[in-house]
C-alpha cells in the first residue's frame, strides 16, 4: 500500500468504493454517505455541495478525493489551498468509471485492485457487447431525476449510459444541457415507451411521480445502482434489468 492512510471522501460513490475495499482508511466522509452501514469512526464533514473545509483540514488527510460534478471547485480549491492534496474524478460513463476506480484505488491508494471492480467488468462487459451488436435501443424514455421543477436526464451522464447498454435510450441525450429543467407537460406528452423514476437524487415512489405520466409506464429503479459507481456496479446489471422488465411488462 502507498504512504496514505488517512482519507477524507466527498462522493457518496467513491466512499462505498475505498471503505469496502480497505476498511479503516476513511477518516471523514459526508453526511449523504450510506454505503456501507458501518463506516466506523469516519467523521462527518458537511455535505457534497457545502463540506466543512475547516473541520476537514483538522482531519490532516493525506488524501481528499472528490468528483468534478458532486463537488464545487471553490471547496477544492480552499482545500488546496490549505495545504491538502485533492485527487478530483470525472465520470460520464461506465468505461471512464471503472479507469477513476482503478486510478483512486490502485493508482492513489496503492491497493490490489479489488475483486468487485473485475466482477463489475464482467458483468456489464456482456451487456455492453451486445448493444454493440444490435446497434440500436430496445425502448426510449426519459428519466426525471429531481421535481419541483422537474429535472431529467440530458447528455453525457453516466446513469444515461448504463441505460443505453441496457437497451434503455434516453430521449433528452441530445440536450445541449447534462441536467435540463423540462416542464412535465412536455414529459407527459413525449412519445416514449416508458419512464424511469429512481428513488434518488429524488425519491421517487409509486405514490410519488408516476400519477404525472399516466399513458406510460413506469420503472421505479435504485437510484444507487443507477447512479454509483463503486461495489454496487457489480450488481446493478442485474438489479435495473429485473426492474426495467418488471416495467415493461405492466400491471
């Protein structure tokens, strides 16, 4: 293992992905961390969006490691500037996800690379080799991530290109925007084959977010399986497939 032990995760994601690989490295973590229950004495440092620099730097971490999109570059930027280093990812999709997981866990932390990250190759490397084949999308749909105002899915995202190799095509991947405001009238109207609600950023539910698409079908999907990217990778093919079809066979 390198020189680092202690480390502080600003991504729910990449804190599942270090805490089950060598438990006892993370010594902070925020408050949206979930994954796994038992983070041990891991301190809590604020939010995503609005961490604690200060109780962070008490931490003395040897290693920050954050995400380009979870994380404000101000926050990284005070971290820096008080002396910490801070390994920043970018993820927007499954094959640049697995080459941050490598280059955090492997290439920073100086870990063997975990057995979940090789199950998690090839449990989509199938499903991705068959898109490749057909070419083409088995269903269109777009996927609302926020209401109040209403959010969906636009381009580049990598929840959109896990449902690309599941033969999920998203309608807004063209959007000029990554995360559009679309009014639910629009949505409503949108000739798609379903829609996909995961439980998160959002927490969609059958009572909440299906009653506004009434003509459509409705996949309520893990939003960690959909959106993470660390141990669950290994599980998600299966998890979203059984709830995609469960959707796409109706009542």
């Amino acid at each position: 293992m390198s020189g680092v032990r202690r480390v502080v995760s600003l991504v729910p994601s990449l804190t599942e992905a270090v805490a089950v690989s060598a438990p006892g490295l993370l010594v902070g973590v925020t408050d949206w961390c979930t994954h796994p229950g038992d983070l041990g004495d891991a301190v809590r440092v604020g939010g995503t969006k609005n961490p604690d620099v200060r109780r962070i730097t008490e931490l003395r971490p040897d290693l920050v490691i954050a995400n380009e999109e979870e994380n404000r570059a101000p926050d990284l930027a005070e971290l820096r500037a008080a002396g910490v280093e801070v390994l920043v990812t970018e993820v927007r999709d499954l094959p640049q996800a697995l080459r941050e997981l490598d280059r955090v866990l492997v290439g920073a932390l100086g870990l063997t690379r975990p057995g979940w990250l090789a199950d998690a190759e090839r449990a989509w490397g199938g499903v991705a080799a068959v898109g490749a084949r057909t070419g083409s999308a088995s269903a269109s749909a777009f996927v609302p991530i926020w209401r109040r105002p209403w959010m969906v899915l636009g381009r580049d995202t990598f929840a959109g290109d896990l449902l690309a190799r599941l033969g999920v095509r998203n309608v807004y991947a063209g959007h000029a925007e990554r995360y559009p405001r679309v009014p639910v009238e629009e949505l409503a109207a949108a000739d798609c084959d379903l829609v996909v609600l995961p439980d998160e950023p959002y927490r969609f539910t059958r009572e909440d977010g299906p009653e506004a698409f009434p003509d459509l079908p409705a996949a309520l999907v893990s939003g960690r399986h959909l959106t993470w990217y660390g141990p669950s990778l290994a599980e998600a093919v299966a998890v979203l497939g059984a709830q995609l079809r469960e959707a796409a066979a109706g009542p």
